[in-house]
C-alpha cells in the first residue's frame, strides 16, 4: 500500500490550536474592566479543577490570555477636561437618533450595547468632542452631535 493513502493516528491531522490574539496596543481598562479581568480567570481556574484532560488545555490557553491581560491592564481614567475620551459615556445624536456610547477597553467591548473600544472607528471619532459639538463621521460633516459627556467610573 502507498504511504499516501496510510493513516498513522487521527492526532497527526488535527489542526494545531492558536494561542488567542491580544489586541494591538495598550490595554487600557475602567474599574469595570479591570473587574471583568479578574472575573474570567476566576471563572476560568474554577474550570480547570474540574475539566476534563481533553477539555483542559483549552481552558489553560484561555487563562493564558486573561493572565496576560491582566499583567498588561493600565488603569485609565476619563479625561478631566469633561470631553469625550476613554471610560466615558457620551450621549450623541447620530443621523437623529438618539444613542449613548460608552468608550471602553478592548476586552469590555460589547458593540451590541453600545460599549466601543477605544480603538473602534465611531470610538476614536468621539475623543476629544465636547457637549455642544458637531463630528463629521462617515462621510458626512454634520453626521453626530454631541450632547453630553460624562466618565463611566464616577467623578
């Protein structure tokens, strides 16, 4: 039989598994944040004492990635000047709708209820804005107006 067409194991064709991607740049994160962090790998080494041997090396790699958030987290606050920046909520109008998006770290982000990453296009069209301001986003010159900013953590 040609060795093409032998099989050794199933274990020499699985795909090899990744360590999870840490995002690019500084990990910046509010109190929440920071919580959160310290929430999953609790979460993650309660697991791990009671998995599975198949089932433990994709908990350890998650814990991997949490650690080094952990060891990596710059506590942030929002800016003092009362504009728009990380760790706060900022109330727009955005083509006349109402929404209020909070600017948060990497790892808090929830697109869905309007929690962005610093990092995101609308997050970074924000900073810097004050209550009262119009910001071109998305082709548009007058596509967001800023109502009111405030710092997610508290004063």
């Amino acid at each position: 039989m040609s060795v093409a067409f032998r099989r050794e194991s199933d274990e020499e064709h699985l795909e090899p598994k990744f360590e999870l991607p840490i995002p690019a740049g500084p990990n910046l994160v509010t109190r929440a944040g920071k919580a959160l962090i310290e929430t999953r790998i609790a979460a993650l080494e309660a697991a791990l004492a009671q998995a599975a041997t198949e089932d433990a090396e994709a908990i350890r790699r998650d814990l991997r990635y949490w650690q080094t958030r952990r060891t990596t987290a710059i506590p942030t606050a929002a800016p003092e000047d009362g504009s728009a920046g990380f760790g706060t909520r900022v109330r727009v109008t955005i083509g006349g709708k109402p929404r209020t998006i909070a600017i948060v770290g990497d790892d808090e982000a929830d697109p869905h209820a309007d929690r962005l990453a610093f990092g995101a296009p609308l997050a970074r069209a924000l900073i810097g804005a004050e209550p009262g301001d119009v910001l071109p986003f998305n082709g548009r010159d007058d596509a967001i107006a800023v109502l009111g900013v405030e710092p997610i953590d508290g004063a």
